[in-house]
C-alpha cells in the first residue's frame, strides 16, 4: 500500500539526508487520512514537505507501537527518532508541544514507523 503524509521542512530535510530513520506518530482526536494501525513494513510512504510541497517516498521496514513516549525514546533513542534535539528530556517535550499529541499518546499510544528513502 502507498500512503501519503505532510511533514514539516525540518523534519523532511532530517529524513531526506536520512538522519532522522524513524518517523513518530499518534492517533490524535483530529481526522486522520492514515490509520496507523494498518501500516505494514514494505509499505510506500510519499513525505510532502509542507511548505516547497517536495515529495520523497519512503518504504517502511519496521513499526513499533509504544504506551508512551519516555517508553518509545527510551526503546529507540533520539538519534534518529527526532529532528529537532538529541536530549531525551527536550525530545519529551517537543512532542508534548505538538498539537494533540500528548493527549493523544496518553489515549493511544505512539508509533515509531522505521523508513528508508527511495533512492
């Protein structure tokens, strides 16, 4: 299957010169267009940059679903996980700041979607 999702330009230029490996999602109250759940390894991501509107697929080569986000850093580390720190507690943080996010991991959790680039 091949799904489409938005990212923001430091998160897509992270992805695209594959320092960040490891894209972070949560099933939030918000309408969504990707149900997380489904998502399975060998499946085709397109990354839209939100601003330049830059497309880049990605296949997915693991999902980890975690109960919370100290439990999916810990699990996965910084490193590839985010874009904006390597610190586990501003990571905490900074996925707190995103809109519905907290809420929506304490509800339903959060998934480490492990992607690689298309060449």
């Amino acid at each position: 299957m091949e799904y489409f999702m938005h990212l923001k330009d430091r998160s897509f230029a992270a992805i695209k010169a594959k320092t960040k490996r490891i894209e972070i999602r949560v099933k939030t109250d918000r309408p969504q267009r990707v149900d997380y759940e489904k998502l399975e390894v060998g499946d085709i991501i397109i990354f839209e940059n939100s601003t330049t509107k830059e497309k880049m697929k990605c296949e997915i080569e693991e999902i980890n679903w975690y109960k919370t986000a100290e439990e999916m850093l810990t699990n996965e580390g910084t490193r590839y996980t985010l874009s904006s720190t390597n610190d586990f507690t501003e990571g905490i943080k900074s996925l707190y700041n995103i809109p519905d996010y907290k809420e929506g991991i304490e509800k339903n959790g959060v998934f480490a979607i492990h992607i690689r680039p298309e060449e």
